[in-house]
C-alpha cells in the first residue's frame, strides 16, 4: 500500500519555513506528513480528539462524510446491504475482493468448522456475577480466549497463523455473544448448526431456538439481522478500530485486542449509543411522548443529556447508514406484524430536530443507532445484547484492520506525544514537614 507525495506544503515557524510532503488517497484526501516536524522544529501538533488526523494508511474503507458515501473496498454500502450476505463482506473487508463461489463455500465451512467453543470454555459463563452486562461478557471471554489457543498468541503471527485467528475470531464470537444470553437468563445453551449461514441465521438460531416449520430462523429476522451487521462491519478509523490497532500495535495478541476494541465500542458516545437510544425514547415515551422537551434538554448545555442517535463526528448531512435502516425498519415492523410506538416517536423526534437551528447549525443527525434499536427490539433482541450486535458487525473491521497493520510496511508501535500542562519542577518535601 503505497500513497506517493504529490506536492509540498510550506509551514513558516520559528524563523524557518519548512516543506512538508503532501500525500494523496486513491479519492484524492490530502495529507500533510509531519513525521518529520519534530526533528527539525522541536514542536508536535496538538489535535484534541483526532479529528484532523490520519493515524495510518488503509486501503479498507472509503467515506466521505459531506457527501455521505460510504464504500467497503469499493463497493457502495447501499449494494453490499441490499445484495451481499455478512460472511461475503467480511470475507471482502479483511482479504480485500469479494469471494468467488468455491472461497466463500470454503470460508464459510471453516467458520463452521470452528463455530463450537473450546472445551470448558462453557464453564466460564457459569462464574459470571448476577445481572453483568453481556458487554463486558463479551469483553472478558473474548480476552480468555487467548488461554484456549496459546500457540495462537505470539506476537509475530504467521499468515497461515492469522488466517487461524480471524477464522476462529468470526466463528466464536457469535457463539459467545449467544452463549452469554442463554447462559445469563438461565437457559440451556444452543450449540451452532453447520447449515446455517454462520453469523447471521446460526447466530439467531443460538440465540431463540428453532423458529420457522422447517426449524431455521424466520428469513425477514435473518436478513434484517444481516443489513445491519454489514451496516456495521466497518467505519474506518472509529474509536473501537483505532482502539484495536493501537493495542495490536503493541504486538498484543490479536485476543486481546479485539477484547479491547470491544470495551471502546460500550460506551454511549460509540456503539452503546444504540442502547443509548432505545432507553432514551421508553423514557420520553413514559412521559408521555412530549418528544419537543427532550429537544429543549438536548439544546441546554447545563442539562447532561444529549439526543442519543444524533450527530457524527465525520457525517454532516446525513448518515448513508441511517437512511438503509430507517426503510429496513418500516419494512421489517409490517413483515412482522410488530407496531412500535418508540418508531413513531423516533420519527417524529428526527422530524422536530431537523426542523431546529440548533441542529441544523452543528449538522446534527439521526446516525445508524437511532433506528438499528428499533429493529432489534422488533426481532427480540434485549435491549443490553444491542451493543454485542454492533460488536458482531464491528468484528469484521477490526480483524481487517489488524490484519493491514500488520501487514503494513513500517508499522510500528502506536504513541502519541502530549503536551504537558502540569506543574514544572518542585522540590519534594517529606509528609512530617507538610503541614
Ligand atoms: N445532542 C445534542 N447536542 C449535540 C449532540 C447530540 N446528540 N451531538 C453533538 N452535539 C453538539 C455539541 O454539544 C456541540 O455543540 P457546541 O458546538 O455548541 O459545543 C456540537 O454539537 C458538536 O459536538 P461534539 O461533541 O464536538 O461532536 P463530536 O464530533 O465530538 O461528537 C458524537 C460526535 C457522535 C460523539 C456526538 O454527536 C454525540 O455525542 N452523539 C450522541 C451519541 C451517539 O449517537 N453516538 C453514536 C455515534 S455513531
């Protein structure tokens, strides 16, 4: 992966102008390369939350957040959700090509192959406190894993050997996420079925049983469940993925770094926002549906509260991902015979925030959470197992990701600099003399 440097950049400081590489993307996103500001300036560059600044190369995903496209290697996101299944993206996203028929039969079979837990590993579920947030299930069976496969985990993993991760990678983590729920609401565990498309109907399956005559899931669960895990799969360089690099970056094993990139993906302000979201409309549906005072709280900074589902730090017009599933969710709420109040609500609180300047200004709006809950709730997904969906789609991106790390030329171990504005240097003084 190569992005030659296509001009310079000329920055005047310290009495010295100093000619910066500018390097350009396939879809021409300009970078200036300051690798070598600091040697010759003594000066860093200080970007509070990132959001000016490119921590890798990556030929994975492509998105433009004024024009609102999103591409997985190429491929729009709107044809990957109406026509791919989630095993052909994933496949897509990580080796970078859509599979031909014979290398999706044999990726799916070795999904199918792996998709049972080692053994004893269903013991752990049984030690688990009462009433734990399947996230942080998740989080800590995910990292116990690298206990199972130890020859798994050395730091300078084969190709061979991290084709065997992300195989054993996608195949468990459904089987966990479902374990977790069986497990966690006293029910017997479902082992996974090989005749069943591993992430998305098996996945279902290990969650409810069988459902249809023929014992497989219902198609209209199983396809809403796969729009959204590809909606999901992959967004760049988001929290939880930088968060998976810069822990992979380490040469920590890929174990734990995925363990990790789920633990950034909990919080509110990234993927917990979809539980976020449903909490937030019960709650004004409770109080009696007076969605206008929720926008009023949203615009008053001394309130804490902030619409869930809203605002994006790189979409500012709107969200492609939103727009597929705000359609799924009318189609799969009539497919199911399912009316939900919240729907109606969410669509009438878009409606009122589109129509506020406070909104309007800061181009805030609806992102992929705000309508994904809705869905989820539709297909019996409990509120808390929300964020664990996000994390099925999110798994494909990351194992991407850490993959191209690792294969990158150059790469090295992730460290940003800081600028310190503590106290400079004091004199210690011992507790007896303090006062
Ligand atoms: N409700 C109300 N105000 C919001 C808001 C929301 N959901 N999201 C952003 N704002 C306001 C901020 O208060 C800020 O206002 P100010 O300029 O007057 O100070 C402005 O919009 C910019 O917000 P900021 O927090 O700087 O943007 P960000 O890029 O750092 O954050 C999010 C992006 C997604 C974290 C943020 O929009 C958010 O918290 N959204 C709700 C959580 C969510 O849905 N997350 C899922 C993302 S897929």
């Amino acid at each position: 992966m190569e992005a030659p440097a296509t001009e310079t950049a000329k920055l005047a400081f310290a009495g010295k102008t100093l000619e910066l590489p500018v390097i350009a993307g396939t879809e021409q996103e300009k970078a200036i390369d300051i690798a070598a500001l600091r040697d010759k300036t003594g000066a860093v560059t200080l970007d509070l939350g990132f959001g000016n600044t490119a921590s890798c190369l990556s030929a994975i995903t492509f998105l433009d957040g004024e024009r609102g496209v999103l591409r997985y290697r190429g491929f729009p996101i709107e044809q990957l959700a109406e026509y791919a299944t989630y095993s052909e993206t994933a496949y897509l996203l990580i080796y970078g090509n859509l599979p031909v028929k014979r290398e999706l039969e044999q990726f799916t079979s070795r999904l199918a192959d792996r998709s049972g837990l080692p053994e004893g590993m269903e013991d752990f579920f049984d030690h688990l406190p009462k009433g734990i947030h399947p996230m942080a299930v998740l989080f800590s069976a995910v990292a116990a894993l690298s206990g199972y496969y130890p020859e798994l985990t050395h730091p300078n993993p084969t190709r061979e050997e991290i084709d065997s991760i992300i195989l054993t990678l996608l195949a468990q983590i459904p089987t966990i996420a479902a374990y977790s729920y069986r497990k966690g609401n006293g029910l017997p565990v479902i082992p996974p079925r090989r005749d069943l498309s591993p992430t998305t109907a098996n996945f279902l399956h290990m969650m409810f049983g069988p459902a249809g005559a023929d014992g497989k899931p219902d198609e209209v669960v199983v396809s809403a469940l796969r729009k959204i895990l590809i909606l999901h799969a992959d967004h760049e360089q988001n929290c939880s993925t930088s968060t998976v690099r810069l822990v992979g970056s380490s040469r920590a094993n890929a174990f734990v770094s995925i363990s990790s990139g789920i633990g950034a993906l909990w919080g509110p302000l990234h993927g917990g926002a979809n539980q976020a979201v449903i909490e937030m409309l019960e709650k004004i549906h409770k109080d009696g549906g007076n969605f206008s005072k929720y926008v009023a709280l949203a615009k008053d900074k001394t309130s804490g509260f902030r619409l869930m589902g809203f605002g994006h730090r790189v979409y500012k017009n709107f969200d492609p991902r939103s727009r597929i599933l705000k359609s799924s969710c009318d189609q799969v709420l009539e497919r199911l015979g399912v009316r939900d109040p919240l729907l109606d609500l969410a669509k009438r609180l878009e409606e009122a925030a589109l129509k506020d300047d406070y909104f309007v200004s800061r181009k805030l709006y609806p992102n992929v959470d705000f309508y994904s809950g809705i869905i989820l709730r539709a297909i019996g997904i409990p509120t808390d197992q929300f964020t664990v969906i996000f994390a099925l789609g999110r798994l494909a991106g990351w194992l991407a990701h850490w993959r191209e790390m690792l294969e990158s030329p150059g790469f090295r171990i992730g460290r940003p600099r800081q600028i310190y504005t503590g106290s400079t240097e004091r004199r210690f003084v011992p507790l007896a003399q303090r006062g």
